[in-house]
C-alpha cells in the first residue's frame, strides 16, 4: 500500500470514527437535548454506550490528527510550504484539550449536564483544530492535488471561527467533513 493511500485511509476512518459517534442516537437524546436532568436521565440510561461513544470521538480525533501528519509529510516532499509545520502543531495540540475534555464527559456525565465542568478544554480544542483546519488548507492551495479542498478547509475553519466566536459553541462534527473529503482524494490517488 502507498503513502497516499495509507494517508487517505487514516484521514477517512478517523472521520468516520467522530462521525458515527456524533450521530449515534443517543447524540440526539443528549446534546439536543435542553433540560440537564433529561440529558443526565438519557445519559445514565445508554450505561456503556456512553462511555463507547467517548471512544469513538477520541479515535476520530486522534487517528484524523495521525492522518494530518501524513498530509503533511506528502506535501512537504511535493510542494514544500510554510503553513505545514504550523498546522501539524496546531492538530496535534488540539488533542491534550481534546482528551481531556471527552475524558471529563464520559467520567463525570453529572458535572457535565450541570455545567460544573471547565469549558477550556473544549474551546482550546475547538480553535487549535479551527486553526490547524485553516493552515492546511493553505497549505493545500500550495500543493499538487486540487484546490477545493484547501479552499473548503481555510474558508470553511474561517467560518467556523466566526460562528464560534459569535455563538460560543460549535459542533465539533463539522471538522471532519473537510478531512473526510480530503482522504477520500489520498485515498482515490492512491
């Protein structure tokens, strides 16, 4: 198996794995939900799927950010830039707050419904992504393969970052679109 198909892969199952998680029905019975004592109710009534669900979403983002690096490496062998290094950084230091955050949720549901847990590690976790999201995409405009994608990627995270700011929340779902799409293009080169 070559590189790009291997990068393709890792960028698509790490998708896959966030986004089975976030559209799991007990997505809905919990983050749709308004009421915290429902949310807790719901939460306690899944019993392990819970705590399967905080697997899947720590998989995706890890195995994504592993995908990351490869496009990364892929690029800098065929079109140098400036934005890779940054953006490697900012996806990989988007994972401590990432697990810590998912960690938090899956061990303290209770906490969590009610509000009582810090909300740094989300939002930590949710611009360094924005922000490694944006750098590759620039640094897929430099590149080889087509230029939607990076296109999507930067002005899609540029978005994300607006409504971000202006909402205080985003649902992390959305970052796996644009890295689902790039791994089927590594994966279809391949």
């Amino acid at each position: 198996m070559n590189s790009q198909r291997l990068t393709g892969i890792l960028l698509i199952l790490g998708a896959i794995s966030f986004l089975v998680a976030a559209f799991m029905p007990l997505s809905m019975a919990v983050y749709a939900e308004p009421s915290p004592e429902k949310r807790l109710e719901n939460i306690e009534a899944a019993g392990i799927v819970w705590h399967i669900q905080h697997i899947l979403f720590a998989t995706g983002i890890l195995v994504t950010i592993a995908g990351v690096v490869l496009v990364a490496a892929y690029f800098q062998r065929q079109s140098p830039s400036i934005w890779l290094l940054p953006a490697v950084l900012a996806f990989v230091a988007s994972a401590l707050p990432a697990i810590a955050w998912l960690y938090l949720r899956a061990v303290d549901p209770q906490g969590w419904t009610a509000g009582q847990q810090p909300t740094w590690t989300f939002l930590s976790y949710t611009f360094l992504t924005q922000v490694g999201l944006l750098l590759l995409g620039f640094a897929w405009l430099k590149g080889t393969l087509p230029r939607w994608p990076g296109w999507l990627m930067a002005g899609g995270a540029a978005l994300l970052f607006i409504l971000t700011v202006i909402t205080g929340d985003m649902p992390p779902f959305v970052y796996y679109l644009p890295t689902l799409i790039a791994g089927v293009i590594f994966y279809r080169r391949g």
